[in-house]
C-alpha cells in the first residue's frame, strides 16, 4: 500500500467517525426513557520511556508521536482552553476518558468505560495518596496530563484499563507572575476562585508557587422514586422521596516547589501540595407514600460539618554519571485528616420525632514513600532502567454513634474503631530497543506486592497479602514509504488490588434498610483482579498538528469484583465478592484537523473529535446486559476551536455524549442510567499580551441525571430511580500577568 493510500484509508476512518456517532446517539434517544430491567433470563528514533528533558531543539520533540510506549499529552494551553474549574471536566473531553456522577460536578474517572480502581491515576507518576481527589487541584496547577492506554514497568501496573498521570508545573524557565480572578454563577448561587503563580530564578535556585482560593454556595436538589410490585406485576409500593441539599464550601489548595543545581547533572527538588476544605451544609428528607405502607422514618433533617486537610512533600535528587547514564532517587510523606460531625433528626406520622442521633467521624491517613531509578544506554540503541518504589500508610479512623428515643429498640449507641496498615514495594526492570529508525521495541517486568492488615472493635483481625508479576511488552513501527503513518502494538499483565474499605467488614446502616438500599460491609477474603491485555492502535500524523488514529484493545479479567446483595439476619447487605471471569474489549477513534491544512485561506479553525465504543462481558452473570462495572458502552466529542484573525478573540466549544442504558450486575440486581449529553462553549478576549478575559459556559443544557436501581427475585421487584436536575454554570476569569 502506497502512502497516498494509507492517507485515504485514514481520511475515510475520520470521515466514518461522525456516522459512527451520529447513528450510536440516535440509537440511545430512543432508549433515553427510563426502562425498567428485564427480568432474569436463563522516521525519528524513539527516545528511551523514562521523562524526557527538554531543552533547545529538543522542545519540539512529540512524545506521541516518538514514544515506543503509547500515551496522549495534553499540554497545558489545552488544559486551560475552556475555563475548567476541575480536573475532571477538563479530561471528559479526552479520548476513551468519562466521568461519572452527575455531569458538571466530578466523579469518578475513567478509561475505556471503567472505574472503581481498574483507572490508575497518579500524581507526578506515584498512585495518589489515600483520600486524595483530583478535585482538589486546579488545572493552573498542571504542567500537563499524561494518559497511557497500555502500563509500563516503571509505574503501577495496577491500570487494567490504563492510566492518568497528572505533573504538576515543574520547570522554571523565567521569572512569573500571575493572577487569574474568577467569578460564577449556579442556579442563582455565585462562587469565587482565585488563582495564583509565582516564580523566579536567582542562580543555582529557583522557586515556584502555585494556588488557588475557592468558596462557592451551593443547592443541590435530588428526587428518588421507589416502586415495587408482587410477583404477578401488580404495584405495591410507590413512593417520593424530595431532598434539599443546600451547602457551602471554602478552599483553599498551594504547591511550591524549589529547584536547587548542585552542579552540571546534579539536582535536588522539593516539592509540596498542600489542600484544605471544609463544607457545611443540611440535608431535608421527605418522603411521600402514594401507594403500600409508609416507610419508618418519613422526614429527616441533617446538618453536615466536615473538614479535609492534606499535605504531601517530596524530596527527589537526579544526578547524570557518566557515559550517558542517571540516577534518580525520591522521598515522601503524605498526611491527610478528616473530620465531620453529622447530627440529624428522624421523623416517622405526624411529624413524630422518632430518633435523634448523632454521628462524629474522625479518619487519618499518613505514611511515606520511596523510590528509585538507574538509566544506562547498554549500548548503541539500547535503553535500560531499572528501579523501586515502595510506601507505607496507616490509616486510623473512630466512627461514633449517639443515638436516643422515645421508641424502645430505635436508638443504638455505636462505636466503630478500627485501624489499618497498608504496604507496597515494587521491583523493576525496562529495556527499550531501536531495533532501526523505523521499528523499536519496549520489554518491561515488574513485580509488586501489597500487604494489608487490620484490626477494629467489631472484627476479627485481618491479614490480605498479594503479589503481581507483570510482563509488558510495546512496540512502534514506523511504515515503509510513509513519513506519517504508524503502527503500535502492546501486550500487557495488569491488576486491581481490593482497596482498604472493601477489606475490612465494617458495617455501614442505611436509614431504611431495603435491597436497593442496603447495609454494606468488607470482605478480607477479596483476592486481586489479574488482566491480560492487548493494545493495537494505527496513527497517521497531518501538517501543521493534525491526527487520525484508530485503536482497539481487549482484556480478560479472572477474579472479576462486583457487589452482591444478600439477606442477612433480616437485613439486606451488600459486600464485594470475586465473581469468575470477565472479558472486555472496545475500539477508539480520534481526529484532530486544522482546517488550514486542507484550505489555505480558511478561517483559523481547530476541528477535533473522538469517540469511543466499549463491551464487556461478566460470565458469572447471565445476560443479557452483563457489563463490567456498569461499563460506559459508547461516548464521544466533538468540538472546534477559532482564532479570529482580525481581533484578540478566540471562540470555542465542545459537545460531549456519554450513553448509559441498563445492566445487570447479578443474578437479581439490575441497575439503569440515562444517556448524558454536555456542551461546552468559551471566549477568550486578548487586551494586551498580559491581560485577557475568559468567559465560559458549562453544562448548557443541563440535562437531568437519572440512575436506578432495582432488586428482583420470585417475590416481585423493587426498584429506586433517583433523578437530579443540573444547571449551566457561568464563569468569567480576569487573567492578568505582572
């Protein structure tokens, strides 16, 4: 195939891309409506893989492009273009990358449709410190983000979907100084951040600072409609549950770091991340019975007082030996703290005080880290690292529980106390070849270990240990007879490791104990998750910073974890348990085009779109619908960016797709979300090369989110459909630099 083939080839994928979205999204409005579940049926010479150093020429050197490991770099200019508040709204835009939760307010991140630990994020290449949340940084902070689709050796291998490395600012270059002043608007309630950066460079040293100071008022209003029928389908329960959540919350986040040059090759780094939060807010709970008897508690009212602080420092030194090897070697801490008190009242008839109680919760996290790494060229092509990391944290956590009442039996004093330790270390070794300047390859081998152990007032003592040997293999062919067009393939070992709240058999009560409504409690017996992965993707690179790229990938998961429901004692519990196999597999497209590339006197516009389609398969669950982890099947973007010409303004916006539709998560659980749909739009008025205006606006169309639940078994079904509206949010930020 000559290269002005594989060019159209490629410029029929981007033409496909569209239809391929266009026809999914048309497939889910007609499953947008709320179903209930179906009953149970039977020519550049890569570099080596370790951070590139940039400097001179090198600045223009393309890490996508030229890295044997495959990973997108999303530079800092695109992490700012539309005025993102959070780090989550900034990467739901990414390609394979969504967001759980309801839209405009974060959740979980995830890749290739997965969450709940099966996305590794990292935070300067280390797994993020225990109760950490990207949440808590600002995108002013970020020097860039790393997405790496299939794991390498030197990072946790714990990425069964892949990973999200985000690096905070690093490089001091010259001296800066910077304000961004923002305001916005919610639903009649406004907020303020501010956002700051210092830095300088006297001598050997040089400092930057980097923050930011956020209060907002919010009012977050939420609906649940419980039905339940017999086994014939006659409705027995119907009911409305109205919430009124209003709150506020104050922030307040700084990061300096100090560079100080020893000497040629030879550099020590601190750097630190300091958080701190706190919230306050109520919690209005009626509830209104149409049909079937009334539940115990009918109305309660909650206050919520919680504060979070955190702070993690790092000591890290590099030095350069001779014959072009390095050594790098690092230290941490880390310590975060938070603390809530949460009295409420419950109300049965009448308005009946039935229960006052009072829970205050105290939990603590603190621990270290450790690594290093050694780099040499072998020789002539060969580029070998090998290394450690480790840490160590131990989390206390006091739970206490004062309750009293006029009814006998309601009110329970509870105190739950428990602590945990957990321990990592990590060895490994990676080799990256150049076989030639066309085709190079990437071996790796790491072998981590995880040991867990716990003891608490209500449980026995417990002990989880596991270990993980992962090969991983990469490699990067650059096609013959083609500057533009490559192709890369992986094959990789990952893992999930139980986390510490899924181990410990804590028990956590709900106020109405129900199956879609259940206690939930740890399972110490919960093995680790172990995948076999493969990653094949075809690139071919465009004038001017264009792109066209297809990938697939597959994974098979033993010991798959999911949450299963059970009648315990009389009440219902949920607990993780390891349920067999599961299979998942999915492919992505992506394509970035200035116009100008084909259209010389066009405007100055940036086209761009992905869009991602994902299946998986639970064997342990009969289907139909028995996806992983309430797998995202399909979602994309598209979006343009225009430079006006004849003014300082650039406009632009994006439309984001996320389909949902329901699964079945056991044999008797079903679960169902609506589609979600979020468009984006910017403008950005330049006064003067240090002055400029953003004005965005987020989740126009502020669609409801709608999620349910249910339980079915040979007495009827049970179901909790939980609807939230969402707002458009507006923000202006005043960025000036001195």
């Amino acid at each position: 195939m000559n290269a002005s083939s594989k060019t159209s080839l490629c410029l029929r994928l981007l033409a496909a891309a569209p239809a391929i979205f266009a026809a999914t999204m048309a497939h889910a409005q007609q499953d947008s409506a709320i179903q209930p579940p179906p009953a149970p049926a039977n020519t550049v010479k890569p570099a080596p893989m370790q951070q590139v150093e940039i400097k001179g020429a090198a600045a223009q050197y393309d890490a996508r492009r030229n890295d044997t490991a495959t990973k997108i770099v999303v530079s800092q200019e695109e992490i700012l273009k539309n005025g993102d508040t959070t780090v989550a709204e900034v990467l739901k835009r990414l390609p394979g990358i969504t967001v759980g939760g309801v839209q405009g307010r974060g959740g979980d991140i995830r890749m290739r449709g997965l969450g709940s630990g099966y996305t590794q994020i990292l935070l300067n290449g280390e797994p993020s410190p225990p109760g950490f949340s990207l949440d808590s940084i600002s995108p002013d902070m970020i020097e860039r983000i790393e997405i790496m689709r299939a794991a390498t050796a030197e990072y946790s291998t714990q990425a069964i979907a892949g990973g999200i490395n985000i690096v905070l600012k690093r490089a001091i270059v010259t001296a800066q100084r910077e304000i961004k002043a923002g305001v916005q608007e919610e639903n009649g309630h406004f907020g303020t951040n501010i956002n700051y950066q210092l830095a300088d460079k006297k001598g050997p040293l040089s400092y930057a600072i980097g923050g930011s100071i956020t209060a907002a008022k919010l009012e977050r209003p939420v609906d649940i409609v419980t039905e339940g029928s017999d086994s014939a389908g006659r409705q027995t329960i119907l009911r409305r549950t109205s919430q009124q959540n209003p709150g506020r919350f104050e922030g307040f986040n700084i990061s300096p770091r100090v560079n100080w040059t020893l000497g040629p090759g030879d550099l020590v780094t601190s750097q630190s991340f300091v958080n701190v939060n706190r919230y306050r807010g109520d919690s209005n709970e009626r509830v209104n019975t149409i049909v079937g008897a009334a539940p115990l508690y009918q109305a309660t009212r909650t206050r919520i007082e919680s504060d979070f602080e955190m702070v993690r420092s790092d000591l890290s030194w590099t030095r350069k030996l001779a014959q072009g090897a390095k050594m790098e070697l690092k230290g941490g801490v880390n310590y975060n703290h938070r603390q809530s008190e949460v009295p409420s009242l419950q109300y049965g008839a009448g308005d009946t005080l039935l229960l006052d109680r009072t829970v205050s919760s105290a939990a603590t996290d603190k621990g270290f880290t450790g690594s290093g790494k050694y780099s040499t060229p072998i020789f002539e092509g060969h580029a070998l690292a090998t290394g450690f990391d480790g840490a160590y944290s131990k989390r206390n956590e006091d739970r206490i529980q004062r309750a009293t009442s006029t009814v006998p039996g309601l009110a329970r004093d509870e105190d739950q106390v428990f602590d945990a330790n957990v321990r990592r270390l990590a060895l490994f070794a990676q080799d990256e070849w150049t076989i030639d300047p066309r085709l190079s390859v990437y071996f790796g081998l790491r072998w981590e270990g995880i040991e867990t152990r716990s003891a608490g007032l209500n449980y026995a003592p417990i002990d989880n240990k596991s270990s993980v040997w992962s090969p991983l293999f990469q490699t990067l062919w650059k096609i013959p007879g083609s500057q533009k067009d490559q192709l890369r393939l992986g094959l990789t070992r990952t893992y999930k490791a139980p986390g510490v709240n899924s181990l410990i058999p804590r028990r956590f009560s709900s106020n109405n104990n129900t199956a879609t409504s259940p206690d939930s409690q740890g399972n110490p017996n919960l093995k680790p998750e172990l995948a076999w992965g493969l990653d094949l993707a075809l690139e071919h690179y465009l004038e001017g910073g264009g792109l066209l790229s297809a990938s697939t990938y597959a994974r098979r998961i033993d010991d798959i974890t999911r949450n299963q429901v059970s009648l315990i004692d009389g009440l219902w519990v949920s607990m993780p348990v390891n349920a067999g196999v599961a299979n998942t597999y999915g492919v992505e497209l992506e394509a970035k085009l200035p116009v100008r590339t084909l259209w010389k006197t066009a405007p100055n516009i940036d086209l761009r779109a992905n869009a991602s389609r994902n299946w998986s398969r639970l064997e342990a669950v009969p289907g139909p619908d028995n996806r992983l982890d309430s797998q995202t099947p399909f979602s994309g973007t598209i979006g343009a960016d225009w430079k006006l010409d004849k003014l300082p303004l650039t406009l632009g916006g994006s439309y984001s797709f996320q389909n949902g539709g329901p699964v079945r998560i056991s044999v008797n659980q079903y679960a169902y979300s609506a589609p979600k749909r979020s468009l984006d739009v910017y403008g950005l008025w330049k006064f003067n090369p240090k002055n400029q205006l953003r004005v965005a606006l987020a989740n126009g169309l502020h669609q409801e989110n709608v999620q349910q639940s249910a339980y079915v078994d040979a007495s009827g079904r049970l179901s909790d459909t939980t609807i939230t509206p969402t707002y458009v949010v507006v923000r202006a930020l005043m960025e000036m630099k001195f």
